[in-house]
C-alpha cells in the first residue's frame, strides 16, 4: 500500500482526533483505516483501533484489545500483553482474560495482582456456587500465596457446608504449615 506523505499523515491524525471529539465514529474508523497503514506493528494497530472503537463505546474493542494482547504476549512483551488485558476487563469482566492475565503475572512475578485478580475469580466461583473451579486455582497458585491467604480461601470455602469435608484436610495442612 502506498505511503502517506509526513504533512498528511501529520494532518490525518488531527482529523482523526476531530472526529473522536465529534462522535463521528464512521468517518474516524475509516480514516483510521487509511492511517493504519503508516505503522508495521501490527499490535499497535489492533490496540489503536481498540482504543478508537471504546472512545465511542463500542464493545468491539475487546476483541481488538484481546487480539492486541496475544500478539503481545507471543512477542513476550508480557507487560503491554497484560496492560491490555486489563483494559479489557475494565469494560467487560470475563473470566477467560482474568486467567490468562493471572498467567502474565505469574512469568511477571507480579505476585500483588496475580493475587488481586486469583481473589475474584475465586469470591465469584463462591458466588456462584462454582466450588470445583476452586480446589485447582488453590493447588496451581498455592506458592504465591501467604499462609494466611490460603488459610482465609480454605476458611471460605468451609463456610460452604458440602464442601466442609473435602477441604478439611486441606485447611488443616494450611494451618500448621510453616510462615
């Protein structure tokens, strides 16, 4: 495809922003189109245009955010990978991204938001009466914990009386494990 000279694209990237504060979505995604091929990062582009579809609400950026963040991920560039599914679930909480983000903070070694985003999911399977997605997640993150995380999910999951027997043992080695 032909390349834009500096001064248009200079100028298409002002109209892009003019059509954005405007609400005029069609005109700025198609000029959008025509820009997005001024760059070669092809996870740029998808973020970009995520960024433009969410600018007017439009739900679409997901998939583009999601799609934004695998190429980021396979590039190992796990930080923007990550940054992106976040955005995604400040639109929309889905539980398939809040695990593959759970896994970016594992190889990040982020431990902090590992922990924040493993808290939901569990309080939601809780919720939701989902106790067989709970017993993997603690097994599978279990050294990232504290002691006293895994011993306060084990004293919620007692709480939930069918449970009770299956975890017993559990939080009973949770307790007397060592700090």
């Amino acid at each position: 495809m032909k390349q834009l000279p500096a001064e248009k694209c200079n100028v298409a990237w002002f109209k892009l922003a003019e059509f954005v504060s405007r609400g005029e979505k069609e005109r700025a995604l198609n000029l959008y189109r025509l820009l997005v091929h001024s760059f070669e990062n092809k996870a740029f582009a998808y973020q970009l245009e995520g960024d433009l579809l969410w600018s007017f609400a439009d739900e679409q950026a997901i998939e583009k955010y999601t799609n934004a963040a695998q190429i980021y991920a396979f590039e190992q560039r796990l930080t923007e990978a990550a940054l992106l599914y976040e955005q995604v679930l400040s639109i929309k909480s889905i539980r398939s991204i809040r695990l593959l983000l759970i896994e970016l903070y594992l190889q990040l070694k982020n431990n902090i938001q590992l922990l924040k985003h493993l808290d939901v999911i569990i309080n939601d399977s809780l919720l939701k009466q989902s106790y067989d997605d709970i017993e993997p997640l603690l097994d599978k993150y279990e050294l990232v914990m504290t002691t006293e995380q895994r011993r306060n999910y084990y004293e919620q999951l007692r709480k939930h009386e069918p449970l009770y027997h299956q975890f017993n043992k559990k939080i009973l080695l949770s307790q007397s494990a060592p700090i």
